[in-house]
C-alpha cells in the first residue's frame, strides 16, 4: 500500500444482510474508488489477523479485494475466476466470522481476471494458500461464506479448540446459544 490512510470502516460480522449480497461491479475508475481501496487495506491491517478483505466485509456492495499474504499485494477490482486446477483441502478462517476456523476444499491452481485500481485489466495464475484466499474473497463478492463450503459438519474455535455444530454457529446470528460438542 502506498500510504496508510485511517480507515472509517469496521468489519461487517456475520449475520448482517451485505455479506449476502452478489456485490455490484466496479464501473467508475477515479479518485474515490482509490479512496475505497485504501481504505480496505488499512481496515485489513487493523484485523491484524487477517490476509485478504473483501468489500461486502466493510459493508460496500462492490467486487473489490484486497490481499497482502506473505509477500503478495494484490487489489483485485471485479475478479473473475477464468480456470482452476487441482484441489486442495485446509482450514480457513474469515474476518466476518472471528473465532472460528472450518475444513473447505478448494482448487489447488486458479487463474483470475481482474482490474486494477486504474481499470487495467490484469490476469494472473496463483496455487497453494493464495489460490484458497482468492477463492475465499472472490466467494464473498458472491455472497458466498467459507461456512456455506464446510465439508465437515462442524467449526473448530481457535481459542479453545473446541469443534462446534456448524449448525450451531450459523444459529449464532439468531442469537441462539450454543454448546461445544465432544
């Protein structure tokens, strides 16, 4: 990132309607949008935990990414998944979903077609856990969830390692309670 600019925008927490939206393409390339993009960067420094940040995850309905995972940078305005290869199976966490990590399988291998902040267009080919992390943001830009891919049946909690009903945690947004299975 160029500068560090403070950022007015807070993570959207699971529950909330934006994370399931089909978020709307980018059309206008100017200052503002640079604006934006920053703006998510700086939010996704702030979560300290965090690799990648999807738009729809600071509450804007827009197909904009950005990832700084190891040594990879990356704003990704209206990417599209053009191929992928392979599979891979891991665990995953999600900013809007603080806590909890679940087993998703995703391709190993993906090529995406994307704009840059300027609206050039730009395709790259990225495997391994930067293949997940697109996979992962370009899912959100879709309303998609990493817990809507889930293949087990439940969430493990990052702090107590405790597996939780994946049914339970998605109960969490009606402010159900829940219970740690054994």
């Amino acid at each position: 990132m160029k500068k560090r600019i403070k950022s007015k925008y807070k993570i959207v927490q699971f529950g909330q309607p934006v994370l399931r939206e089909i978020a709307k393409p980018v059309t206008v390339f100017h200052h503002k949008l640079h604006e934006l993009v920053d703006s998510l960067a700086e939010t996704l420094y702030r979560s300290e935990d965090g690799a990648a940040i999807a738009a729809p995850q600071i509450g804007v309905s827009k197909r904009i990414v950005v990832i700084d995972y190891e040594d990879e940078y990356l704003e990704l305005l209206n990417p599209e998944i053009i191929s992928s290869s392979g599979t891979q199976t891991g665990y995953e966490g999600c900013l809007s979903l603080p806590g909890f990590i679940g087993n998703v399988t995703r391709a190993q291998t993906v090529k995406v077609k994307y704009q840059d902040r300027d609206g050039n267009e730009i395709t790259i080919e990225k495997n391994g856990n930067l293949a997940r992390c697109l996979q992962h943001e370009i899912d959100h830009l879709d309303g998609i969830l990493f817990i809507d891919k889930v293949i087990d049946k439940f969430l493990v909690h990052q702090d107590t390692d405790e597996k939780l009903k994946l049914q339970d945690v998605l109960d969490l947004s009606n402010g159900k309670n829940f219970e740690a299975t054994t």
